[in-house]
C-alpha cells in the first residue's frame, strides 16, 4: 500500500530529479573568483545568490564591427562613458559581424574597458556562422504566373537566386507540363519564351535556386557544411579572451537568430553535407527504398538508392504547384499520387534535428572550453527547436523579441516564447534579448518606454535589453537606468506570471497579455483544441492541458449567473486563471452546475462531459426571435424561420443544449442573410484575385486568409481582390477590413466600390486589438453612401513594402455596416445590435 509518506517520499524524488537536471554552472573569471549561477523554477537566473534582471541596452563597440583605430576607440569609450554616466549598467556587446572573426586581441580590449567601468554584460555573436545555406526555393504561390500561352516573353523577379528551374503547365490538369527547364538568373530576373505546345491559359511556375533569404528576425545557416570550421574558429578567438567577473551570459552562438519562417518554410537546402545527412536520415528511418517510396506517395518506385532519394526535389509545397518530384541533375521527374506525401515533413525533421545539435553542441562547448556562463537562444517563433528537453547541458534560457510602442507593442513572439519557455522540461531563463520599435530613427517617449518595460516584466520577462534608437540618445539611456533602478528596489525571487495557454484555433478570439489586473497571462500554444463561439454571449476554447482536457469560458456581457448543462454536475469543478476555485452550485436534478462567469475566463473541467452555457441558447432564440419579428414587420418570408425556431425551442426543453444552439445560429445566419444587418465577406472566397495563396489557419475567420507575398512584378491589374456583395437599402455604410496591421514589412493599398471614389489604407484606422498573433487587425477603412442592390469592393497593392523587396499582404475579411461595430478578432457582429 502507498501511504502520504510514500507519496511524499516520491515527490521529493521528482523535485530533486528536476533541480538536478536545472541549468546551473560556476563561472570562474580571469581573477579566479567563481561565481555559481542556476535558474530558478520562475525562470529567473540567479546569479551568486541573488537574481540577475537586467535592464539594459545593446552597444555594438565600432573597433570590433568596423576595424581597430584610435579614433573609433575614441568614440567607441566616449559612448560607453555616456552610457555609464546615464546609469546604464547591463549591455548586449554585438560584434557586428562575426564574432569568430575577430582577433582576440581586439575583443580582449574591449572586454577590458567594459570590466574596467564595471558593465555588467552578454556577448552577442554577430554574424556568427556566416556560411550561407544553399538550396531551392519551392514556393509555387510566390513564384506563379497565370494566364500564360504559347508565344509569350514570361518574367519572374528571383532577388538572390543563381538558376532556376521553371515549369509552363495546364491549368486544369497539373500533371500536364508542356515545357520545363533550367534557367539561368541575371541581376535578379529570370524569363522565358514559350513554345508551340503551350496552350492558352496555361500556368508558370519559377523554382529559384540560392542563399536562403533571412526571414523577418533570422536565419538558419549552413550549420551542416559550416558547423565544424566555425566552432574551431570561434574556439581560438574566445578562448584566448579572458572574461573578468562582469560577464554574464553568450546570446546566440550560432549568429543571427534561427528563424524557421518565411522562405525557409518552403526551402529544399542542396548543400553537400546536408544532403549527405539527410541520405543517412532516410536510410535509419526507412527500412527499404520501396518503403521510402510508399510513404512519399511515389507512384514511380523506381529510386535507386537512398542517395538518389536525397537528390529529389519536390515541385510543390502547401498543396500548391504540381505533383511532381525532380531529379535536377537528370531532369527526370517522378509523380505523386495517392495520400498525403511525407516529403516534407521528412525534411523538416531531418534539418530540426540538425539544428537542435548544433545549438547544443555549441552551448555545451562555451560553456566547457571559454566561460560557464548561461547560453540563451533567440526565440523566433512556437517550434520544435526551442522546446528544451530534461537532459542535462544544452541552452538554459530563451530570449524574446518585443517591438513596437503603445497600443501597437507587439507581443506575440515574447508571449510563445514565454510559453515554451514554461513548457520546458527544465526551467529556462526567460528574459527580453531584443526590444525596439521596428520603424527605424523613431523613438518611444518616456512614458511609453516605461509603459513597455512594465508590460514585459509583467509577462514575466527577468530581464529586458533595449535596442535604444539614436533618435533619443543618451535621454534613453537614462530612462532605461532609472527604471532598471526602480525594478531592482521591486525584485524578488520566485516571482513571476502563471499562464493560461491557448490552442491556434482560438487566436482569433483571444485577446494576448495580461488577464484583467491579475498575474495570469495569455500565450499561444501548440496543444491540441478548438475554438468555442457563442455569439454575443460566450466565447472560449477547448485545449488539452496536463490537467486534463478543459474548458475555458468567458462572458462577452459582463458577470453572468450561468448553468452548464451536464450530464453529472458532480464532476464540474472551476477555477480562476489563478487557480482560485470558483463556487458552483450542483442541481443534480436538473443537471446542472452553476457559476458566475465574468469578463475573466473561468476554467473549467467536467472529467471528459459535454457541457454546454444555457445561457448562450436562451441568448440566440431571444435574439432569432426578435429577428423574426422584424422580417415579419417587413413582409418578408418566415415560414421556414419559425419553423427553425420552434424546432430549436423543441430541443432545448428536452435538454439537447448544443442541438438547440446550433440550430437557432444557422436559423439567425439566414435571417442576416435575408434582412442583411451586415455582410461579412471572407476573403478567401474572392473569385477574383490574383493574390500568392489562401492559407489554412485554425484561428482565422472561416479557418482561412488570402495572402500575398511575392517578389514578382505584378499582372497587368495588379495584385488585386474583389469581393460581390448586396445591401439591403439606400444608406451609408461602414467599410472595415481585417488584415495584416500597418508596417514597413506591410504593402500598402487602394480600395473602392463599384465606380465610388478610390481611397487608399493610409486613411484607415486601426481599431481594438490585433488577433491570430499579432497577424491580423481591423481596420476601418471609410464610408460610402450605398443605393439597395448589389455592389463590388475592389483592393489593389499599390506597391511593394517599405522594408523590403516584397508585396505583402494578408486580408481575412471585409465587413459591410450601417450598425456600430466594436472587433473582437473572429467574432461576428450581433444580428440585433444591442441584444
């Protein structure tokens, strides 16, 4: 029998199991002095005793970026003096390139000054691993050109390519090509001819070939072909340095953060030592080619060996392109047929696993062979790379990325990598490695600054380094001091925010940050769930957490006394998002359970039983009714409405809850469609458009965004989308847009309907908060005055983005209104308004 001294006995044992396996390490410095350092169970590190939450800056010294001349030390110690005499004590030292590339002679005199003013600092990396990783770009929506035939001169932009392959295909039938090719790319373009067998209305499509574009705030280098050479380099250089008691932790050995987005999403890396590893990963996974060949969905199996597989290239991506695998050397191509192909996810699994050991081999050696001190990893984005696991060595902390001022501070990498970081197996130092606004030359004023500060601390950031813009000068400085002062005199350790995570289905509900006034906080998560609508009423989301399947539910009308119904109340218990259970009251006749349900979610766990608010039903028959009233006052037919409405009553007296709800919405979505209070129209619907792609994205609107992002000069209307719809009356309505938020990585766009006037986005206003992380916003966009009758809105990408090369836009929905709005991400306005 186990007895409580048994469990506790057992419990002491897991407790010591995880503090063994917690980063810790002691530093000995140049002196000799050693200094121990872990990190706490609140993700804080604790250095010497006491908790290290740096609020600094980042100084990237000219002698190491530039060359090692007096006058640029002169302006390089002037600044650092500045910096000191502002009260700044923590820097981010960045080399600006290569950290490996420069003599230890020269690093070894900046650290000297650093120690000599007492700076507490960490040292970035650079450039880092600077080797670029090769490959083939497949991203058939960016590189696709309709409308093509035989005759015709076609062009794509291909910035950083080196060749490329194409392919001119039947639009009806993809495994019908009629040319393919390799070609060459000069200064950025690529073109082609086409021939007599190219028939009207056909698709080009462009594969390019070279160096993997860095994505928004990173990269993944060749660490398969650069990996050793880099690591012996970087040995010489720091390892001849010697670090005195102010260092504090390495930031991103590797260089540049890994980043796994943008083009690397559709990237097939073609370097040697990559293809040699990826050969090696399909020969331990599968036992045999025809195997492999199954599993691809090959419906050639004739593939050589396992080094002819590793060669392939696939000719789609996302479902888009064609069904197609290439054998570039050879021109050969095999088709694809039948299930689901594991191409891809093969890869990616082969490339994570390789970039998972390089970023420990990397921290484990800095910490063996330079300076035990922490090594902490950028984190760019919810991914299997910055997962952590309980084994020993390896990274010990994640730093996040935070940009943005005010109501426009974006938080949705500093809210995932809060998430993984407390998902870790092993606690990790979780702090800001990188705050700035993302516009260059602009600064925030002090009250912002502060503001910001305030609200990545309370997300439980131990520590926040400034990407302080010149614009503001040493005046930012100071203000960085002196909250770095006020903070410190609020320090205390174990402190910290709990979380409350959510799945990707509910982004577009949830509103990320700080619950109410408390210490809980949103944050994305990659377990499993779905988003849970009620209309006016409710919202929330079902999600698997490690305490068994929950929900999670909140009130969009202020506190309500609310009745789940379920099958055996007994089972329901509540709790805040603290963990405060919630008081219910059990009617196990009536079977139900009761609570207040407020603005803040309540979670809520039945042991596996459907629960349903009767709230959220009572809501939606009260609300078809009055709608139906209104058609009847108008003369407009009802009959098959009642009968919906008399069905939906029948179901909720006999306690069929989610029956009954379910039947009144779509009864009420066709009464909108008949009396047309709004018109929502998604995006994805448009059967015009010449955007790249729809995307599949549980937390967007209808599960689905149109997307453009593209390098390619523009068809003859431009990148445009258009959208039919019908209002019911002469009447000026309003025009709001959920798309991507305003930026410089943002396209900008012109917007009309039907023959109206052409407005542009720059006279748009964002209103409420963004959702889907920080992807999406709504915009109002203007007024127009409407006759009764049908009417077309027409987008046009006026131009490329500000910070780049590329068109760049995501729309989700447009809404069409005479009633007030206020967004609430994905949500729906009410049919009658008010109720």
């Amino acid at each position: 029998m186990v007895g409580p001294a048994h469990v506790a006995w057992m419990l002491a044992g897991l407790i010591a199991v995880a503090q063994m396996n917690a980063p810790a390490g002691r530093f000995t410095d140049r002196t000799g002095a050693a200094h121990a350092w872990q990190v706490s169970k609140a993700r804080e590190l604790i250095w010497e005793g006491a908790p290290y939450e740096p609020i600094g800056t980042w100084f990237t010294p000219r002698v190491l970026a530039q060359s090692s001349t007096d006058e640029l030390w002169a302006q390089d110690t002037a600044e650092l003096a500045s910096l000191k005499a502002a009260g700044v004590g923590d820097l981010i030292i960045d080399p600006g390139r290569s950290a490996a590339a420069i003599s230890p002679e020269i690093w070894q005199r900046v650290i000297n000054h650093l120690e000599a003013q007492g700076f507490r600092y960490g040292i970035a990396f650079g450039t880092g691993l600077d080797t670029p990783l090769t490959g083939m770009l497949v991203n058939p929506s960016a590189f696709r050109i309709p409308e093509v035939h035989d005759g015709m001169d076609v062009a794509w932009d291909a910035p950083n390519a080196d060749f490329a392959w194409f392919v001119v295909v039947d639009a009806r039938d993809g495994t019908q090509i009629a040319e393919q090719g390799r070609i060459p790319v000069t200064g950025g373009q690529a073109s082609i001819a086409t021939g007599p067998r190219v028939s009207e209305g056909s698709v080009a499509i462009l594969y390019p070939h070279g160096a993997l574009r860095p994505a928004r705030h990173g990269t993944i280098p060749d660490i398969w072909s650069g990996f050793d050479r880099y690591r012996d380099r970087l040995l010489l250089t720091l390892g001849a340095v010697k670090f005195g008691p102010g260092l504090r932790f390495f930031l991103d050995p590797l260089g540049p953060p890994v980043a796994l987005d943008g083009d690397a999403e559709h990237f097939v890396p073609d370097a040697p030592a990559f293809r040699l590893e990826w050969e090696a990963f399909l020969a331990r996974k599968y036992p045999s080619t025809t195997a492999l060949a199954t599993a691809w969905s090959l419906m050639d199996r004739d593939i050589k060996d396992y080094r002819a597989a590793s060669g392939l290239i696939p000719l789609w991506s996302r479902a888009k392109g064609v069904p197609f695998l290439l054998d570039l050397n050879e021109g050969k191509r095999y088709q694809i047929g039948g299930g689901e192909p594991k191409f891809w996810s093969d890869l990616f699994e082969c490339r994570d696993a390789g970039i998972t050991y390089a970023m420990t081999a990397l921290a484990d050696l800095l910490k063996r062979e330079v300076a035990d001190v922490p090594v902490v990893y950028t984190h760019t984005g919810l991914h299997r790379v910055f997962a952590g696991t309980s084994a020993p060595g390896g990274p010990d902390g994640l730093g996040a990325i935070a940009s943005g001022q005010g109501q426009a501070l974006r938080m949705a990498t500093t809210e995932a990598a809060f998430r993984q970081a407390n998902d870790s197996p092993k606690p990790l130092w979780f702090l800001v490695s990188s705050f700035g606004d993302e516009a260059p030359g602009t600064a925030p004023t002090r009250e912002a600054l502060i503001a910001a500060l305030d609200r990545l601390r309370g997300l439980g950031a131990h520590g926040v380094f400034v990407r302080a813009s010149s614009a503001a000068g040493s005046e930012q400085a100071t203000w960085i001091s002196e909250y770095a002062r006020r903070a410190a005199s609020r320090q205390s350790v174990g402190s910290g925010p709990r979380a409350l995570p959510y799945p990707a289905a509910a982004a577009g509900l949830v509103t990320s940050g700080r619950i109410g006034s408390g210490n809980v906080w949103w944050v994305p998560s990659l377990a499993p769930g779905r988003a849970l609508d009620y209309g006016a009423s409710y919202a929330g989301y079902t999600i698997r957490l490690p305490e068994g399947d929950s929900v999670v539910l909140w009130s969009l009308k202020g506190p309500r006394d609310t009745r789940l119904a379920v099958a055996d109340p007994r089972k329901v218990q509540a709790f805040e998002p603290d963990g405060t259970p919630v008081e219910i009251k059990i009617d196990q006749k009536a079977r139900t359970a009761r609570l207040i349900v407020g603005a803040d979610p309540v979670i809520i766990r039945s042991g596996g039983q459907d629960i349903f608010p009767m709230e959220a039903v009572e809501d939606s028959l009260r609300e078809l009714r009055a709608m139906i009233a209104e058609a009847q006052s108008q003369k407009l037919p009802t009959q098959d409405l009642r009968y919906r409405l008399d069905t939906a009553e029948a179901r909720y007296r006999h306690r069929d809850m989610a029956t009954a709800y379910l039947m009144s919405r779509q009864a009420l979505e066709g009464i909108v469609e008949l009396m047309q209070p709004y018109t929502w129209i998604e995006a994805e619907y448009a059967k015009v458009q010449t955007f790249t792609e729809v995307v599949a994205d549980a937390g967007a609107s209808a599960g689905m965004y149109l997307s453009l992002n593209t390098s390619s000069p523009p068809p003859r209307d431009g990148y445009t989308l258009q959208l039919p719809f019908r209002v019911p009356a002469n009447d000026t309505y309003d025009v709001w847009i959920a798309c991507t938020p305003p930026g410089p990585s943002v396209s900008p766009f012109a917007w009309i309907v039907g023959a109206g006037e052409t407005r542009t986005s720059a006279e748009a206003t964002v209103v409420g908060n963004t959702y889907l992380g920080d992807r999406f916003c709504w915009m109002k966009l203007g007024s127009v005055a409407l006759s009764a009758g049908n009417h077309t809105f027409t987008l046009r990408v006026t131009d490329r983005s500000s910070a780049g090369s590329a068109y760049a836009l995501n729309v989700d929905a447009v809404l069409i209104t005479r009633e007030p709005f206020t967004p609430r991400g994905t949500a729906r306005p009410q049919a009658v308004p008010g109720r």
